[in-house]
C-alpha cells in the first residue's frame, strides 16, 4: 500500500539563491514555513498546488513572510481562488513580495461550464483592471468569474 502524500510539501527548494519553488497542499498549523526565511536572490514561488489556508496556516504564513530577508524578491506565481482570497482580507500577506499570475474561477451560464483560468498580473492592469475576454472550451461563449470580479481583483490595486 502506497503511503499517502503529506499534506504539504515544497518542490524545487535550492537555499543556494534563485529558483523556482513550488508549494503544494493545505497550510495549516502543521507546515515548517521557515525556509521562507532562507531565500535569497530573485525567487518564483508557484502556489498553485496549495488547496487550502486556514487561519492558523495564515499566521504561521505571515510570520515566515515578515522574516524574508529585504534583499530577497518574491514573485508568486500561479496563483489559486484560496491564496487569492487570503491576499485579499489579510494585509501583508505577500511581505514585500508581487503577485505575477492568478487563478480566476470563470463559468459559463450557457452550458454550466466551471475552470480556473490562468491570467498575468500585467495583462489585467492592461486591461484597467479587469479580466480579458475569456471564450467558454465547450460552447464558445464568454466566460465570467464566478465571483464579484471587483472584490476578486482587489489585491491588483496594490501592484
């Protein structure tokens, strides 16, 4: 019987400076965030694994960002609807670091369709601040974000 995977881990860690790294699962009370306080250089951080954050995951997340060294550039990357939301409501919680891509839950009301679809931070801003036109897979309609697409888009204002 295989062992089942944990329920956080980090992919592509190198302290050496750089890189990219990928975090994948729930962060909870239970993660070891202090490699957050071990980066160095230009980093990409993808959180598109990361399924959940609770709030003990929140202040043990905001407590690793605030100890991420001055010199360090954070850019997260891929970033899914529950980082997203989190960047929203709790100020801080990039530290010093930018939000290049997101995750937006589109839908189609034609034919019900539901996908999370991937936008650049810089292609919105573009665009004034909204999402592009996005064309449904099954029946060629527009999609729109299942979510109030202001309140979504908050954390661009900061950018």
């Amino acid at each position: 019987m295989a062992e089942p995977l944990p329920a956080f881990r980090v992919d592509g860690l190198d302290l050496a400076g750089g890189g990219l790294i990928r975090l994948h699962g729930v962060i909870d009370e239970h993660p070891d965030l202090s490699f957050l306080t071990k980066l160095t250089g230009r980093v990409h951080v993808s959180l598109k694994g990361v399924r959940r954050i609770n709030s003990f995951g929140v202040r043990s997340w905001i407590d690793a960002i605030r100890k991420v060294p001055e010199s360090t550039h954070l850019e997260f990357i891929e970033c899914p609807p529950p980082v997203i939301d989190q960047i929203n409501m709790v100020a801080g919680f990039l530290g010093k670091g930018k939000v290049v891509s997101f995750y937006a839950p589109m839908t189609c009301e034609k034919c019900d369709v539901e996908s999370n679809q991937l936008f650049q931070v810089a292609e919105v801003k573009r665009n004034n601040a909204k999402l592009p036109d996005v064309k449904c897979p099954k029946c060629g309609g527009k999609m729109e974000v299942d979510d109030l697409e202001d309140q979504y888009l908050l954390f661009i204002r900061d950018h």
